[in-house]
C-alpha cells in the first residue's frame, strides 16, 4: 500500500505530472498533433504556476486557515498532552555521522518546547521507523530534545508510517491514560489533515500551527508572478496536502 501510494504520489502530483503530460504529448505527436500541443502547453502552463509565490499564496490561503495558538486561549487550561508529529529525517548526512531531524521536524520540537514549558503538559513524540533507519524518528526526535532542550517526552509512538498511523497509534496510547484532549504541532499546511485523523480517534484537538507558508495575504507584488526555484517545492507540499486530505477523506470517512 505505502510502495503504491508512493508511485501514484510522484506520478500525478509535480514534477513527475509533467512528465507524464510531456511523455503523453510526445507520442501523441504524430498522431493527434492539436492534442499533444495542447498537453504541452498545459505543462508549461503548470511548471510556471508551480514556480511563483502567488500559488503558494492563494494554496496557503485555503489549507492554513488555523490561526496560531495563543496563551489567551482558553482551551489550553483543559488541554491534557502535547503531541508533537515528526515531519522527517535526514539520514546519515556527511557532516553529522548519523541521523539527524530534518529542519522541519526541527521547528516542530522547538515550537511544542515552547508549549511544554509555558503549560507544563506533557508530550508525546509520533514517528516511527523508515526504510533507511535503524531507530523510529520519535527516538531521534527525543535525544534531539534531551541534548537541544534538556526535556524528556513522557511518550514515544514509534510504529507510525503516515499521519493517520500518527493518530491510530497516539490514540492506543493516550486515550486509555485518560489523555484526550491534545495541542497538536505541526506545520500550518499538515494541520487540516493531521486534526482530520485525530478527531476520527476520538481526540479533541487544540491546534498549535507553526511554519506558515506565506505571511503576505493583504497584498501582491511583482516578484510574486516571477518563477522561483524554492517555491517550486513549497507549492509541492501544499498540493500534496490538498490531495492528501481529499484522499483522507474518501479512505477514512
């Protein structure tokens, strides 16, 4: 299922959808010439837009619509754990040795340090072990917080593949410890997914978002329309969580 899901990720989502057009156009060329020039300026077309922060504008715009959490808010007094999900690993990078947290995961664990030590709850780090590590995620993720931050989670899900198995398996072990209620961090474009698969566990979800794409909702600029090869894989992450969440939705109603 996960091999599956993968190739079907890198098929139909950028750049591989591209590809697939332009390889479709190519041999359509002969035959159905009107067509195969209408595939290939469609993905030209879609290479642009996928290249400029004005999509990445208008994607943030419908996916983070959570607004960040605050102390004033009054949910967090009733709010029983944190739960941090990992956004990545980078494995055995030259200039470390070993592995290490992707910076994403990185700004996860710092923004619920944050949470931690103004509430005082405790957390619980979610991400289990990939193909090429020999220890879960959640395990990098606590020696990361002992040696950065001097904390120690008082749980560590180590078995989930995907954000639903984050939310199965952080049910299995918070919800008989009574530990229901739950601020959630991760990134602002994740969060509509990741509250998805919690609720349908039976938490309630405090969402703490960090890491928002685009801060520049009120206005445009002409460097806006202007292709970017970074913003190439932030659109990349917004989509694929537009597309995740339509599926969520359709596999797990």
């Amino acid at each position: 299922m996960l091999l599956t899901r993968a190739i079907l990720k890198y098929l139909f989502l950028p750049p591989g959808l591209f590809i697939l057009t332009g390889l479709v156009a190519f041999l359509l060329l002969k035959w159905r010439p009107r067509i195969a020039r209408a595939l290939l300026l469609s993905s030209l077309i879609g290479l642009y837009l996928i290249s400029t922060p004005t999509l990445v504008k208008l994607q943030s715009h419908w996916l983070e619509d959570h607004l960040a959490l605050t102390l004033t808010d009054k949910r967090i007094a009733d709010a029983d754990a944190i739960v941090v999900l990992g956004g990545g690993i980078r494995t055995r990078p030259a200039e470390y040795g070993g592995d290490v947290l992707k910076v994403g995961t990185l700004n996860r664990l710092h923004e619920a340090v944050h949470w931690h030590k103004q509430t005082g709850l405790p957390l619980l780090l979610t991400g289990g072990i990939g193909r090429k590590i020999p220890i879960s995620e959640a395990q990098i993720m606590q020696q990361t917080l002992s040696s950065h931050y001097g904390v120690e989670a008082s749980w560590l899900e180590q078995r989930s593949r995907t954000t639903w198995e984050n939310a199965r398996y952080s049910a299995e072990i918070l919800l008989p410890a009574n530990k229901q209620r739950i601020v959630l961090v991760t990134h602002a474009y994740h969060m509509n997914r990741a509250i998805y698969s919690f609720e349908q566990f039976g938490f309630e979800v405090i969402p703490a978002p960090m890491g928002y794409s685009s801060s520049r909702m009120d206005g445009w600029a002409l460097m806006d329309f202007l292709p970017h090869a970074n913003t190439f894989d932030l659109n990349y992450k917004l989509m694929h969580e537009r597309v995740g969440l339509i599926v969520y939705r359709m596999m797990y109603e």
